[in-house]
C-alpha cells in the first residue's frame, strides 16, 4: 500500500507487524514538503531533525517489544497558533516572526505522549483571524486541490497538509468555523469540538469563549482517534469539562444509523446558498435516508442574527486578548527595530539623548501598526469600540443576550432530533485574492458555522463530494459533549461518498 493511501487506523496495523517503519513515514512526509511545500507554503516552519529522531526512537521500540502509544510514529502537523517548546510560534503575525515557546500546549503534550512525531507548524490567517488563509504575514497558501483557490481558513495550512499529502493529520483552531471551512474547501474531515472539552492552554487566544482545537484528517475514524488523545480535563484550563475525555468504542463506527434523526434546519437552506452546493448537500440527505435515519425539518429562529452576533463578541475578545502584544514585553518592537548597534561589551555604540528617545505610548502605537496586519487592526478597532463607554450595552451586552438566544434554539432543537445536517459553507472555495478587497464577502464564508461557536456545541465537517474538482463539505452538529453521534453518522456518510 502506498503511503499516500494510509490512513492513522491502517498505519498503526503496518507498523505492528513491521511492514512500514515510522522512519520512513517521516522521511516520505518530509519529502513531500520539500517538493510542494515553496509553493503551497502549508508550513512555516519544518522540524525535520527533530521527527526524524524521534521516528528513530519510535522503530526502536517496536524492535524491542515496547508499547508506542496510540498515535505511535503517526507524523502530524500543528497549526502556528499552538506552542510547541522551544520553536518559533508566530501566529501568523509579524508581530510574533521570532517568538520561540516556553513551554508545549497541553494538546502537543498528549499527542507527543501518545507517540506522534510532529513535523513543523501550519499557516494560517494572522491570529486565526480570516476564512481563506491569505491573511498571512508569510504569504497565502494555496488549495491542493487547485492551486489557484483558496484552502479555506484559517486553519487553511492544516488542511493543506492533510490533503496535500504532507502530513497524515494535524491540529487546527476552530473560532467561527476555522477548522470545519477549510476541511470543506480541501476535501478532508475537521471536528470542531464541544467547547471545554479540549484544553486551550497553550493557544494563542483570539476569542476566549469561541476558541476550541481540533483534528483535522483523512477520515472520520482517524479525526476521533485524536480526539480521544488530546481531549479532557486540564488542570492548566479552567474552562476545561470535567468528565471530558472521550472514549472510542467501535461501536460508533458500526455503520448503523437506522432511526438515528436528523434536522435539516431551513435557515440553513435559504438564498444564498449555491446552486451546486445545495445539490450534494440535497442528495446527501436523500442517501442517507435510504440506509435508515429519519429526516426532519427543523427550524432556529436565531440562527440569522449569528453572524452579525459573533461579529461583534469575537472582535470585542480579540481587542482584550491581543493587548498584550504592546512592543514592550516580547513581540515585534520598533524601540528593539530601531535600536542602535551593540558594541561588544553589551553596551550602545551610539546612544540616542533621553530627549530623542520615543515614549512608552509611541512604542505601543508604532510597534502595533507595523506589527498586525490589516484584518487584525480591524477587528481590534471594531472591537474597541463595541467595548467602549456609552457602546457596551447597546452592542456587545446584546449581543450575549441573542448569542443566549441561539444557544436556546439549538438546546429545543436537540429535544427532536439527534443530529443537524447542512453545509459546511454556502459556497464552493474561491479564487485567491477574489476577497481580500471585501471583507463582508469574506465573513460571509463563515455564515453556517459560526452558530455552534456561539452555542459551544460541537460539529463535524465530511467531504460531500466535487463540483468541477473543488470539494464541498457537508457539515453534521449535535448537541454538548454528543461527539459520538457526529462520529456514528459522519462515519456512515463517508462510506456512502466513498462508495
């Protein structure tokens, strides 16, 4: 079997009986990204010394008999917004180009303890902020599929990896729909978890109560798996679930899914939606109705104010969490940018008088501007605003007030029916830099996801199928902590796909 085919499930079974070792897993991926990664520019960096070590370690222990953990010499991606000790972190942001970890995020620590060997850290969207991972302060990436399209974002260099064949899985953020948009825009699968039941230690925050990492990978199975490795409670994350692991059980994957029920939400299925796109995700719901799950209409009366709701909380989170980047403590600096040479006793060959020298506030301001890229400047300053004096109640609190709403909604819903069917994004991927003019174009990507950010629940994204070679995504949400039923009828409907 070539390794381009394997799957984390096959791959396990491989290496068991010694027919593939993980040394050569980590040098064919490595390969991979030498060849396609100067233009598909999915990493930002590439550990290459690093996994092939630890791959070696790994083909040791088999040898001598040792359990390799669960995830044992499967080679993975992380996406640039998750620390990983002792390598640069950027964010995709200027204004963190050479901010090296202190410490591993608590997601990296269990992958690394379940025997994955990461290979390098994905682009994305500047702070995970934009739906097409050409916010980028080290360039766009491109869609594997066809490079002339967007991968979606802004876990867009994590779903490149996985689909362009330099990585078997990888970890993304999911904030507005950032794992499960460029998982559809890609062809692969990407789960954006119930919120709390994943540690966000170690995440560079965007919007504290929307942030969520998740798997992104070839298939269903192989997206659970990881989840039962990086999820439960953390001692590091308050806001982690207690009781919060989850468990496979085979089970799940048993392809039964008579009875199961399934809501199609109107609102999700209004104008707006392509043609094409609407086509598969209609076809879907025909297939998976023939193999027994039972459809419903169902509405969320909500769900149109969503976008406009998470646009107004998100950008409010943003401009606290981002304060912390001042040019002062660490970070891009114009004082550091423009400081004079040092001499070889540690001291300034050329010293500025006091009175040149720039203030405290000047050095915040300038070291900002050049430090953050337009999209983040943006939301940092429409968040501001929403947070300001005589602007709070009349924008941000309101919007808590109908973000309770849609999470009510989706709470009545789940009374019905078991699971929610609809698509991933209401369009197929776009053409790169068909957006950047327009940011409303741009959010707009995000119009079917942000609500299970808002409601904390989580949802999965399953390839649909292809319009012209461009995937679409079909997306499934369920209520809190009820990932086995995302698990049990995405699994289902990947069979029906594939078949």
């Amino acid at each position: 079997m070539e390794i381009s085919d394997m799957t984390i499930k096959k791959t396990r079974e491989l290496l068991g009986k010694k027919e593939v070792s993980a040394s050569e897993l980590v040098s064919y991926y490595i390969a991979n990204i030498e060849k396609e990664n100067k233009d598909l520019n999915a990493y930002l960096s590439v550990f290459n010394d690093d996994a092939l070590k630890q791959a070696k370690k790994i083909d040791e222990r088999i040898e001598q008999g040792e359990e390799i953990g669960l995830l044992g010499g499967i080679p993975v991606a992380i996406k640039d917004n998750i620390l990983v000790e002792g390598k640069i972190a950027t964010a995709g942001s200027k204004i963190l180009e050479n901010y090296i970890s202190a410490y591993d995020a608590t997601v990296v620590s269990r992958l690394e303890a379940a025997g994955a060997i990461i290979l390098g850290k994905t682009n994305l969207d500047e702070f995970a902020m934009g739906s097409s991972c050409e916010q980028s302060a080290f360039g766009p990436t491109k869609n594997p599929r066809d490079r002339t399209y967007v991968p979606g974002g802004s876990s867009g260099g994590s779903a490149c990896a996985v689909a362009g064949d330099m990585a078997m899985a990888a970890l993304g953020s999911d904030t507005g729909g950032s794992i499960r948009q460029p998982a559809s825009f890609c062809g692969i699968v990407g789960l954006k978890p119930t919120y709390g039941r994943v540690s966000r230690f170690g995440l560079m925050a965007m919007a504290s109560s929307l942030d969520q990492i998740g798997p992104m990978a070839k298939n269903v199975y192989d997206a659970a798996l990881i989840f039962s490795v990086i999820s439960g409670q953390d001692e590091n994350d308050a806001t982690t679930l207690p009781e919060g692991s989850f468990e496979m059980d085979d089970k799940i994957f048993s392809g039964d899914i008579n009875g199961l029920k399934i809501g199609l939400p109107k609102e999700y299925f209004i104008e707006g939606l392509d043609d094409n796109v609407r086509g598969i995700i209609e076809k879907s719901v025909k297939d998976l109705e023939a193999r027994g799950a039972v459809i419903k209409p169902v509405s969320l009366p909500h769900a149109a104010n969503g976008l406009a709701t998470y646009y107004l909380i998100m950008p409010a989170e943003v401009s606290a969490n981002l304060a912390r980047y001042d040019g002062i403590r660490y970070g891009y600096s114009v004082a550091r940018e423009n400081s004079p040479s040092q001499s070889s006793s540690g001291h300034s060959a050329l010293r500025a008088s006091d009175s040149m020298r720039p203030s405290v506030w000047d050095i915040f301001v300038e070291s900002r501007s050049q430090g953050f890229g337009d999209e983040v400047r943006r939301r940092i300053i429409l968040g501001t605003f929403a947070l300001s004096s005589g602007y709070y109640d009349a924008y941000y609190h309101k919007a808590q007030l109908v973000r309770a709403l849609i999470r009510q909604d989706f709470v009545d819903t789940f009374k019905n029916v078991d699971v929610l069917l609809t698509p991933t994004s209401p369009t197929l991927p776009f053409k790169l830099g068909d957006r950047m003019q327009d940011p409303l174009s741009m959010y707009l990507a995000d119009v079917y996801t942000v609500s299970a950010n808002l409601a904390g629940i989580p949802g999965i994204s399953v390839n649909a199928g292809n319009v012209n070679g461009l995937p679409v995504g079909c997306q499934f949400l369920a209520s809190f902590r009820r990932e086995d039923l995302l698990f049990r009828v995405a699994h289902v409907y990947e069979q029906i796909v594939n078949n």
